[in-house]
C-alpha cells in the first residue's frame, strides 16, 4: 500500500499566504493613516462642509448655472 501524498500546502491546508496577509495589513494600514490625516487637516476648500439630510434646497451640492456662463469649454479662449 501506498502512503498517501502530502500536498504543496503541506499542514496549513487553505491558508492565504503570509505575504498576502500582510500585503492586507499594511494596506489597511494606509488607509487608517491617510483617514486620520484628512479629519485632521479637515476640508480642502473654505466654505466646504459635510452635507446634511434637511429637506430644504436643492439637494445640496447643485452649482448654479450664472456660475457656469464664464467658464471656457474648452474651445481655446
């Protein structure tokens, strides 16, 4: 009788590589720290603020479009 094969795996059967597991570490990592370090530096414009659920306006964030006349569309004036 044949002893049966052990697999590539060996003991740890369908355990994700530590190179992945630690890949996934630092990347979430990364992401924790850059969160971090943009509630800190807090908005990137004067004026910007969360968005609320009040059930006034326009739904937020709308731009006027008198705003919009001036703009270049890219024609090359």
């Amino acid at each position: 009788m044949e002893e049966p094969r052990q697999s590539s795996y060996g003991t740890r059967g369908l355990a994700p590589p530590p190179a992945l597991c630690g890949f996934l570490l630092l990347l979430a990592l990364a992401f924790g720290v850059s969160h971090a370090v943009g509630v800190q530096a807090g908005p990137v414009a004067p004026g910007m603020h969360a968005t609320s659920t009040s059930s006034g306006g326009d739904g937020g964030g709308g731009a006027d479009m008198g705003d919009m006349r001036n703009m270049g569309h890219g024609n090359g004036r």
